[in-house]
C-alpha cells in the first residue's frame, strides 16, 4: 500500500511538472507571395500561468528577424474561468499588427508545403544533442555543441547549434544572442517549403521557473 501511495505521488509530481512547463505552441506561419518574408505567430502560457502570444517576420535571404513583437494577458492570469480562448486573443491581437503585416506582404501568408512533422516534444529533460530528418530536399542536420552565456540559473551547459541541409549550412552559432543565452539544448520540429524559400522550427529547449521550457526559433534560407 505504502508504495503504491508513493507512486501515485511520483505521478502527480510529473504531471504537475508536465503543466507548469512552457511550450510555444505554433498558430499561425506562412510566407509572403514573392518569398522573400516569413510570418510565425506563436502562443503558450508561461510559468506564470500569464497567456501570451509572440510574432516574428524572418527576412527570409539573411536569415534575420525584421519584426518582433510580444504579447502577454496579465489581466486573464487568475481568471481561468472568464478568460477567452488564447487563439480569439491573438486573433484580435493580429488585427492591431495589420499595418506591419501589409508592409511585408503578409496580410495572407502563404503557408507552402510541409516537409515534415515531429509530434513529440520529447520527455521533461532535454532531447540528444542532434537530430536529423529527411526531407524532399535531403537531409536536415542539426547539431548542439557547447557556447558560454551570461545565464544564471541554468542546471545545464549552454548550447548553441548548427543546421544543415545536404550541403547548404543553414546556421551556425558564434555566440548565443539574449533570447537564447539558457538555451540548453535544441530539436527540429517542422519544416516549409514556397517557392525557393524555406523555414525550419527548431525547438530551443531550456530551464524554466518550473520545468523545462520550450519556444519555437524559426531558420531561413533560399534554396541552392
């Protein structure tokens, strides 16, 4: 009896662990009609139990983030029960970006053809230090290797990575910028394709308040 109370305590640990985690969940991605932009729109509830939601536009050539911006709904953190659906919030959200949406061409993204799709997130540590997928277009390498940060509260080395695909290096990190600088390991999620234009969701793992936090970091490239 008294182990089979402690397992039902282990389980509620894990499973209390599982929810407080957070986990960029994508709603919304797509290219404008000459390629050259991607538009990603994600959400999740951090750790703070506070929903909110991020939109980043990729120039797709350089690999760089043109436009970034964040949202979050303090005011819905401890009213569960009135608080509208996380996607009716970005939704309207989305409509006060329209004038930067229009800018880029992406008023209506273009959302081109899926190469591939990990269902998983992997457990509640963090996933092996490389991960490849093949695709239509050959094969995505990626692979984590060890770059000091200024992260504080890290229980694990910092990482940065390398991403390829075939021949074509997609990324390689010389230093951790501040929105990864306690990222400690990284995964591939999905893949797009449009045209000569290609966006790949790499999943950035690290140690959150309450467990292991996940958010989506979007690579870029026009095909050779």
């Amino acid at each position: 009896m008294r182990q089979i109370l402690l397992l039902l305590t282990l389980l509620a640990l894990v499973a209390g662990s599982c929810l407080a985690q957070s986990r960029d969940i994508v709603l919304e991605q797509g290219f404008s009609p000459d390629a050259r932009y991607h538009l990603l729109i994600t959400s999740n509830e951090n750790d703070s139990g506070i929903p909110e939601a991020g939109l980043q536009i990729t120039d797709v050539r350089r690999n760089t983030i043109v436009y970034l911006k964040g949202r979050q709904w303090k005011e819905y953190r401890d009213d569960a029960r009135n608080r509208p659906t996380l996607v009716s919030l970005v939704a309207l959200w989305k409509r006060s970006q329209a004038a930067v949406l229009a800018r880029y061409g992406l008023s209506k993204p273009i959302p081109g053809e899926r190469l591939f799709q990990v269902a998983s997130f992997g457990d509640l540590g963090y996933p092996a230090g490389t991960a490849s997928q093949t695709t239509p277009l050959g094969v995505l390498d990626l692979r984590s290797g060890r770059l000091s940060s200024a992260c504080t509260y890290n229980d694990a080395p910092t990482q940065g990575f390398t991403l390829r695909l075939g021949n074509q290096e997609l990324q390689r990190d010389a230093r951790l910028p501040r929105s990864r600088q306690c990222a400690s390991a990284y995964d591939l999620g999905t893949a797009w394709q449009y045209k000569t234009a290609l966006a790949v969701l790499v999943r950035v793992y690290s140690r959150g308040w309450e467990g292991t936090d996940t958010t989506a970091l979007v690579v870029t490239a026009r095909l050779k």
